[in-house]
C-alpha cells in the first residue's frame, strides 16, 4: 500500500512578483497542512499572464532556473514541508526562452525540467511569441511519493502526451494551466478543458490533477480565469474540484498499489497493438 495525497491549487495573480509567491506559499502551506504530499501549483504564476499581448519587453520575465525566484523560494518550502512542488516558471535559456516546468522532491532537489511541448499561437494566448517549442521531450519523475508525469496547459488538450508519460510509468499526471475566456470567439471552453483531461485519466487509469488560475486580466484586452481546479480518478470521475472564483486548495488520496493492480488487471496497456498505431507518427507527413 502507498498512499498519496495530491493538491491542486488556484489563485489570482497581479503584477506584484513578492505578492503573488507569497500567495503561492500559503496555499501550498494549506494544502500540506490538509496532508497533501504533491502539490500542483498553477502555470506561470509569478506574474499575470503576459501572453495576451506581443510586447518585448515582457521577454525580460525571463531567468534562468537558477536565478528564478519560485524556483529558489519553493527549494526551501519543499523541504521544509517534505512535499512535492512542479513550479511552473519562464525560463531564459541562451538565446531562447521556454514555458518551463521545474519538479522538486520533498527534501527541495530539483529532480529535472519540462519544457512545455506544444505551444499554442493565437490571441490572447500569444505563447509562440515568447516561447520555443520544448526540446525535453515528456518525461516521468521518481519522487519520494511516486513517478509523476507534467504537462502544461496546450498539452492537456493532446492524448498523446498523457499516453507518453503512462507508458513512462507515470502513477500521477499533473496539468499546469492558465486559461479562461476567449477574446476573439464564442465559446466556453470550461467543460471541454475539464472533460478531455479527465478522459486521459480514464484511458489511461491514471489520476490527474488540473491547476488553473483565477481572476480577470487586462492587458489590451479582458481574460476572464475560469478556475475550477480539480482532481479527477482512474476512472475519470471529478473527485474534487475547486470553485470557479476563489482561491484554495482541493486534495484527494489514492493508493498507489491498488491502482497499479487495478491497470494489471483491466488489461489496457497488455492489448496495446504500436504497430497498428503508426498513422500518428505519419499523417501530416507525407511529401
């Protein structure tokens, strides 16, 4: 039997750096607290979020890992706390720029980065402006409380990526996400966000936990942060899910022994066929 407790956390976000990781904190403190082991925290979280709009100067937000200061700040609290932190970070990186994830044990090693794979490109998420494509590849991570899988945002929206991470061995898959009203269109993106990631949980029995930012941003234009920061089961069932509007945490537990014996028995990854999979690898490619 290994219990974990996972969290998922929502706030809003200003323009005051120390504020907003102060914020950070003490959900993070509440969520450890309520005796949650790996805590999601949600995308680029430092600032608002600056891809609304193509402005230079908002490539100076960028550090590196080492300069970064949740980076460094949320080291100490994961030790402190004995926790597991993704920090979602801008990172500067030579001559380009990434939507970055950094993974932290409980005793505050950094264990490795994602860098966010698919990048969308279309106000007001402007993202192929400030960031490259990710070179990482999707990666899993031992951690003291289980191998956990990160996605950021535009990548919840591919099963692919979920489907990568699983066959890794990941036991949790963890989404870092900013994303709420449209600008340009007519559509309620909330359901189908919550509903396709829930899906990946479901094909691939594994529990995934969604965190979002709240609040409205204006930067030339309006973004309304829909929230609803959630955890979702093997089977994809929403255990737990935040309100659209306020800030807190939400946590749920699971076995991670009885899942693995679950995925064993129900026979999914044992009547894969790859072979017959290699239209994903070709389509689109032809000459």
């Amino acid at each position: 039997m290994r219990k974990v407790k996972a969290a998922a956390t929502q706030m809003a976000c200003t323009w005051n750096r120390t504020e907003n990781l102060e914020r950070a904190e003490a959900l993070v403190r509440k969520a450890a607290e309520d005796g949650a082991n790996v805590i999601l925290l949600q995308e680029l979280f430092e600032t608002p979020y600056f891809c609304q709009q193509q402005k230079p100067a908002y490539m100076d937000l960028a550090t590196s890992m080492e300069e970064n200061p949740a980076v460094r700040r949320f080291r100490e609290i994961a030790k402190e706390l004995k926790v597991v932190l993704p920090i979602s970070f801008y990172e500067r990186m030579g001559n380009t720029a990434f939507n970055t994830a950094a993974i932290i044990d409980a005793d505050g090693t950094v264990l490795g980065i994602y860098r966010k794979t698919h990048i969308p490109d279309g106000l007001p998420y402007a993202e192929k402006y400030y960031f490259t494509p990710g070179d990482t590849g999707f990666r899993v991570w031992q951690t003291r409380y289980g191998k956990i899988g990160v996605g950021i945002c535009w990548d919840q929206w591919f099963p692919e990526a979920a489907r990568a991470m699983a066959l890794m061995g990941a036991e949790l898959l963890l989404y870092p996400t900013a994303i709420g009203s449209e600008v340009y269109i007519e559509v309620d993106s909330h359901i189908h966000w919550r509903n396709t990631m829930a899906g990946h949980a479901a094909a691939n029995m594994i529990p995934v936990v969604a965190s979002n930012r709240i609040g409205t941003e204006s930067d030339g234009t309006v973004m309304t942060f829909y929230g609803g920061s959630f955890i979702a089961n093997q089977h994809g069932e929403i255990v737990v899910e935040a309100e659209n509007d306020k800030a807190g945490t939400v946590t749920a537990e699971f076995d991670l022994d009885a899942l693995a014996k679950e995925r064993r028995e129900w026979g999914i990854y044992r009547d894969r066929r790859p072979e017959m999979y290699q239209i994903i690898l070709t389509h689109g490619m032809e000459k």
